[in-house]
C-alpha cells in the first residue's frame, strides 16, 4: 500500500485495539498502535483481572471462617492490604509485558503515547504525523463521577489505596459498585453500599436482584435502596467510591477533524462493521457503548480486522451475550430474564430453584443459590438461564452454549446431571 505511513493505525491498547492490531498485521498490513497508558486497557490495568485478584483475595475470610467446620483449626487470620496490593502490581506488570511481547511478535509498532486525530487519515502522535489507509478508535471508557458529588475516588483509584479503608460509601448498583463493595466487605471494610433506584443490578432478572440484594446484606454490607449521591456526605466514612457508570473516553480525539459523529450518548457511532465515518475511520470496544464487556471488545476487533484486512466482511452477533457481576456470591446470566421476556412473549414457563449449596450444610453459613430458567411456552426455547451464588460465572458460560445454540427445556432436561454439584439443578428443575 504506498501513500500512507502504515495500512493502519490504532489509537489504544486495550483487548480489543490489541486483537484488532495483531489480526490484522497477521493479514499483512503494516500496523502501528499508540497508548498512553499502560499497553492491556481498562480489563488489564484496572478492571477485570486486577478486580478478580482482589475478589479471591476478599474470598479467604469466609474460607477461613468455614474451615472450621470442616475440622481446621485457623490461627486467627492477619490481612495486609499492602502485600496483596504489591502481588497484584506484579501480575499486572507481568501481564502488560505479556501484551508487549505479542504486539512484538506480531510485528505491531507500538508508540507509548497519545494519539489525536488530525483527519481521516492522519494523527498526531509523539511530536509528529503518522498517516494510515486505516484508523481504528479503540480507547475505551472511564470512570464517569456525577458533577457536584462529594470528594471520593473510583475504581481507578482503588486498586492503589495506600491502606484498607476502615469505612466506604461504595454509590452505585451496577457491576463495579456491587464487586467492589463484596471485596472491601470481605477484606473487612466496614461497606455502606447507596444505590439510587429501588433494586441494585438494572436490567437483570427481577429475581436475581432481589436475591443478590439480600446476600449481599447478609454478608454484612449495609445496602440502602433508594439513596442519593447526597446522602454519601452524611455518612461516617473514612472513603466514598463512586461507581457511577462509565463513559467514552473521547475528549480531544479530533473526532471532527476526521468526521467521525457521536452518537446521543456520547459514543462513537458506528455501523454494524464497526465503521465511524466515510473515510476509512473505525471503532470498536467500550467507546462505542454497544456492550461494553471485554469479550465483546475482542470479538469486535477480530470482526474488524476480518473486514477490512483479511477481506471477509463480519459483523459483530450481539444477541445473548452472557455475562456475570463477581460480588460475593457472584451472579451470572445469559439471555432474557422474565422481565424482558415477557415483554417480548405471550407466555413463559418459569423454572426456579432456591437452595442451600452443600458445602454450607456443615457451615451453618446463611448462604442461598438461586437458579433460573425463562422458557417460552410455546417452542419450549430456553430464553434465559440466571444464577446466583458460588461458580456462577464457570457454570452460566457452558449454559451460554446451549442457549446460543437455541437448546429447549426438553433438551435441557435430557442431559443428565453430574451429582453432587450445584449446576446439575439446572438439568433437573421441574417446577
Ligand atoms: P453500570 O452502568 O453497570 O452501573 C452504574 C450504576 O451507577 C447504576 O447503578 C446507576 O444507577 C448508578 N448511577 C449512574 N449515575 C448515577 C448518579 N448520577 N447518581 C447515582 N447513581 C448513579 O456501570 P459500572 O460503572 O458498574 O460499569 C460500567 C460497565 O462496565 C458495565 O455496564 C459493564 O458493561 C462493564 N463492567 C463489566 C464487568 C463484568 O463483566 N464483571 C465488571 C465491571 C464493569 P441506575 O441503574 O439507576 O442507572
């Protein structure tokens, strides 16, 4: 390709500008990607991997509780904060070298630094200009506080205390407010959770919100329904976190300089092939806001190199995407809930099962799952499999393969189950 300084260009290393990069460097192009930040993006650097190491690490004290039942005698536990936040940094940088290498391998230029865009075909970057054929916007999202709140951090910040908080206000009932406040609770914050509607999780099963409420007050966090940001300033905290949504991260990008629009909520608008504006502009990920899940960014990134370097047009399938929320219990979910399912179906059947996980029979532990299916009445498709409690995640990510493949409750049940685990009640639910 002659003209151009590289056949592409991405702005942003995360999972899915990486995929997209090393796909399509694998399908010849010249390939250069510009970061900022860190090279792994908010999954990496500071969201899902660094956020599940913390959540094993909030995990132990109820181990270690239990154990007792099960005949260890646990010296009382000691927790330090700073040696688990030390051990995660060195995972994180051992995975931000693990990026760099396949960028390398792949034959990828990596520049750390900021990109802009100066048209269609040209961005700023490092002091200088770099043209491409291709540009792809992969630069995610970030932490959105409401104007006006009180003082407080966001999960960006709090990955890196200095010290366990002794009392957080965690404001929010989505994904981040619910995770972070079951790791500041295990870890032994004293967690005050303020959630502005009247049930945590929007958009869940009506029956898993309410589930996952009431675990999450059981295992000691004072949850308030109904709670407003103004109220955060009223209670006795040594921290308020914010984990109030997240929105693009596309200030001075130099969008208009290469006509790419924003959408109404402030995402980059893009066509089912990823494509933002006439010239050879496109996104993909989170600063998008399609779902913004990392999965999803990768499969958009692969879609997008198959597009336009690997000359096999893809669109991305967003239908029944799963998903999970790793509080404590985790929840986990593919397909519609009843709610959504009603709204789309003249009749349902609904298969529930609420119960107390074995290892607790020893325990004692107040600890409930609850499993869901939403089934159409008339083809018998399972439209929606829902779990809360223990492996949740490991179990609704095979389910999410039956759903997909548009199995029935016939189907459903005749698998036969895999005694004694939790997951067999979804292939024996009868009522
Ligand atoms: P979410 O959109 O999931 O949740 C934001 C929460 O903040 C909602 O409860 C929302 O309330 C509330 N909120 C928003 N604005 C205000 C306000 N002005 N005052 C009070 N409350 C407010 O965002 P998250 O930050 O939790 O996560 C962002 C996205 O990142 C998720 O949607 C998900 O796609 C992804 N993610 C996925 C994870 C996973 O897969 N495990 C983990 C973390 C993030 P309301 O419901 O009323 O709007």
């Amino acid at each position: 390709m002659t003209g151009f300084d590289f056949d592409l260009f991405v702005i942003g290393a995360g999972s899915g500008g990486v995929r997209a990069a090393r796909m399509s460097a694998g399908f010849g192009a010249r390939v250069a990607i510009a970061e900022e930040s860190r090279v792994g993006g908010t999954c990496v650097i500071r969201g899902c991997i660094p956020k599940k190491l913390l959540a094993y690490a909030a995990h132990y004290r109820e181990d270690f509780e239990d154990a007792a039942a099960y005949g260890w005698r646990v010296p009382e536990p000691v927790f330090d904060w700073p040696a688990l936040i030390a051990n995660k940094d060195r995972e994180i940088d051992r995975l931000n070298g693990v990026y760099k290498s396949l960028l390398k391998n792949s034959s990828v230029e990596l520049i750390e630094s900021r990109a802009t865009l100066l048209d269609g075909h040209t961005v700023a970057v490092a002091g200088r200009r770099v043209t491409a054929r291709v540009i792809l916007l992969a630069v995610g999202a970030w932490p959105e506080v409401p104007p006006g709140a009180p003082p407080g951090i966001t999960s960006n910040e709090a990955f890196h205390l200095p010290a366990l908080p002794e009392r957080i206000v965690v404001v929010g009932g989505g994904y981040v407010a619910c995770e972070f406040a079951s790791i500041f609770n295990g870890l032994g914050s004293k967690v005050i959770q303020l959630y502005r509607g009247e049930q945590i999780l929007r958009g869940f099963d009506g029956d898993v919100r309410a589930h996952l409420a009431g675990e999450l007050r059981k295992s000691g966090i004072d949850l308030r329904l109904g709670a407003t940001i103004a109220d955060a300033s009223g209670i006795d905290a040594d921290l308020i976190m914010y984990a109030t949504g997240r929105r693009p991260r596309i200030e001075g990008l130099g969008l208009e300089a290469a006509g790419v629009r924003v959408n109404k909520q402030g995402a980059i608008a893009v066509d089912q092939f990823s494509r933002a504006s006439a010239d050879e502009v496109y996104a993909i990920g989170d600063c998008t806001d399609r779902v913004n899940l990392t999965p999803v960014a990768i499969r958009e990134g692969a879609a997008f190199a198959d597009t336009v370097f690997g000359g096999r047009p893809t669109p991305v399938d967003h239908e029944t995407i799963p998903s999970a929320v790793f509080s404590n219990p985790p929840v986990a979910a593919v397909g519609l809930g009843e709610e959504a399912a009603r709204a789309r179906f003249p009749a349902l059947d609904i298969y529930k099962s609420v119960f107390r996980p074995m290892k607790h029979t020893l325990t004692g532990r107040d600890r409930k799952t609850l499993m869901k299916l939403v089934v159409d009445r008339s083809s018998q498709r399972v439209l929606g499999a829902h779990m809360v409690g223990e492996d949740a995640p490991e179990i609704i990510q095979m389910a999410a393969i039956a759903v997909k493949l548009g199995a029935t409750k016939p189907d459903f049940d005749r698998a036969m189950a895999i005694h004694p685990t939790a997951a067999e009640e979804f292939v024996l639910m009868r009522k």
